[in-house]
C-alpha cells in the first residue's frame, strides 16, 4: 500500500475540484450539525433492570 492509498482510505485527498471542495463542506456541516444535536441530548437514566428483563420473549 502505497501512500496515496493511506491518505484515501483516511479521507484525505488532493482534489481541489469544486465538487470536492463542495463534498467535504457538505461532511463539516454534516458533522457540526450532529455535534450541536449531541450537546443538547440529554442523558438517559438506567433503568432498574430485573431477571425476567434479560431474558429472551418468547
């Protein structure tokens, strides 16, 4: 595996196209959007669990 092919296969890349550029912008904004979400989720409390909770319905 050549070098090249690491950088590609870790979403670096060398094209600077405009449909590039577009693509990983659209991936930042992606990723902004999903932390923000994240930041205001709130926590779940675990839930008290019985036996009869951990076995398969059958």
């Amino acid at each position: 595996m050549n070098q090249d092919d690491k950088n590609t296969s870790r979403g670096i890349s060398r094209d600077m196209s405009p449909e590039a550029i577009s693509r990983r912008l659209k991936i930042v904004s992606d990723l902004r959007i999903l932390s923000l979400k994240l930041g205001r989720a709130k926590k779940l409390r675990p839930e008290a669990t019985s036996p009869r909770q951990s076995e398969p319905a059958e």
